[in-house]
C-alpha cells in the first residue's frame, strides 16, 4: 500500500510539473504573440492552455484514483481518470476549432496581416527547448510510476515541442515576406490540437467500455497455458481499471485433482501475471477437464 501511495505521488509531481510548464508557456506565448503579431505563437499559446486543462485533469483523476474502495464502489475509483481525460478531451477540441476558425480567417485575409517580430520566434524556440526537458522528465516518471496517463502527457509534450518548431517555421516564411505562412501555421496547429484530442477521446472511451488489445489476450492466453496442471485455457477477459488490468480466466485441469492442489495451480498462474505483467488482479476460475 505504502508501495502505492508513493508512486501516486510521483505522478503528481509529474502533473505538476506540467501544469506550471504549461501556465508559464501559455501566459508568455498569448502576451508576446500579441505583441509580436504572430499567429502562430497565439494559436501555440492556445495549444498550451488546453494542455493546461488536460494536465488539471490526470492531476484531479490521479487524486480521485488514491481513495480506497468504498460501499459504493467496490473496484476502487481509478476509472475517475479515465472520466477527467473525456472532459479534457471535449475541451481540448473545442480550443482547437475555434484556433483553426480564427486562422483560416486570417489566411484568406493576408491584406489584415504584418509580419511577425523576431522576438515570436525567439520564444517558440524557448518553448520548444522547455518542453523537450519536461517531455524528459515525465516520460522517466512514468515509467517508473507504471502510470499510462503520465506517459500519454509526455507524447503530448513531445508532439508540443514539434508545434514549437513549425511555428519557428512559420515566422520565418513571414519574414521573407510570405504571410500566409504565420497563419497557416495557425490553422495547423488547431488541427494538431484536435487531432490530440480525437486521440484522448477514442483511448478513454475505448477503455471505459471494457476493450482491451485483443494480442495482448493472447500473450497471457499462451503464458498461462504454460503453466503445469493447466490442461486448457477455455476463456479469457481483461479489462483496465485506471491505469490497472484486471484478468478474468477460466482453466480446465485434472478432474480428479485435490481442492488444494487445484487452488495451487491457480495461485501459480496469478504470480505468473504478476510477474511478467505487473497484473495484481487475477481471478482464475477452474474447472475439471472433460474426459471423452
């Protein structure tokens, strides 16, 4: 338990981390493109403020994940990050659409444009950098926290690190005059932000209705099969609870095997899963072979 806790924490930590990296670079890339005149450090800006939010929400789905089983929910609450992530996702997308909106606009009306100032660039490459090291960091914690909300928040960062980079693109298209480039980049960057956001919805509701890679399956279906007494594996479930598998099996054995001989071969085959996938959750259900 203590075990637990501690690598919760770690992922907040890593949640944090985001959420100040992100209110530093939004607030900076909003003001200075503004000042700038770039709409692509604006339309990055944005991108950093629905991070913001998606940070905000694996931070509150981790904290609602810590609380202990209950009499209303006997499974635990670690699908509450799942549920934080849909919200984030339909949040996401709506920045998105509203950032590809307004920089379409601009592209079809270059007369209303001027180019960006180098100082617009010179902030895209710092963000690009910050977010490299914060990709870096999170990408470490969540390995060693196993928390698969972490590690889709340091995808997040690298592909943020990318946007960075193709605004610096952009900037410099306008500079030589081409200004169309600063808003196209714009227009690009909203669909990044919805094409993420399209990625969190179908990983989240995807879990939430109990699907599960069916390959997967079969790697423990072989494993399990390995074990010695199991004489067939006749079914197979899993589903993820959070950042959890929790692995439903039925196996056939000798019939005419001992209660505690039986229940043996089912406690192998839940230290197997616990030791090549980390499953802490095994529920084997046995029953006798049938003889022809």
């Amino acid at each position: 338990m203590v075990k637990y806790v501690e690598k919760k924490w770690k992922a907040e930590l890593g949640a944090w981390v985001s959420i100040a990296s992100y209110i530093a670079l939004a607030i900076s890339k909003l003001t200075v493109g503004s000042i700038a005149h770039s709409d692509g450090v604006k339309a990055d800006g944005w991108n950093n403020f629905s991070d913001i939010i998606a940070s905000v929400a694996i931070l509150i789905g981790i904290k609602i994940a810590k609380k202990p089983r209950d009499h209303n929910h006997p499974y635990g609450h670690s699908r509450a990050e799942n549920i934080s992530s849909l919200v984030a996702a339909f949040m996401m997308m709506s920045i998105g659409i509203d950032v590809i909106i307004e920089g379409i606009s601009s592209v079809f009306h270059p007369e209303n444009e001027s180019a960006p100032e180098p100082l617009a660039a010179f902030v895209a490459i710092a963000s690009a950098l910050a977010m490299l090291a914060v990709y870096s960091f999170n990408k470490r914690l969540a390995k060693r926290t196993n928390s698969q909300a972490l590690a889709a928040a340091a995808k997040d960062h690298l592909s943020d690190a990318l946007v960075s980079i193709g605004t610096v693109v952009g900037i410099a298209g306008a500079q030589v005059h081409l200004l169309w480039l600063d808003p196209l980049v714009a227009v690009l960057i909203g669909g990044m932000i919805c094409k993420t956001a399209w990625g969190v919805f179908m990983e989240t509701t995807h879990a939430l209705t109990d699907g599960f890679d069916e390959r997967v399956l079969t790697t423990y279906k072989h494993e399990i099969a390995t074990v010695d007494g199991v004489k067939n594996v006749a079914d197979i479930k899993a589903r993820m609870l959070g950042n959890y598998v929790v692995l439903d099996v039925t196996i056939h054995v000798d019939p005419h095997l001992t209660v505690v001989k039986s229940h043996e071969i089912a406690d192998e085959v839940e230290r197997l899963m616990k030791k090549h996938h980390n499953i802490e959750a095994t529920h084997v259900h046995i029953e006798p072979e049938k003889i022809p």
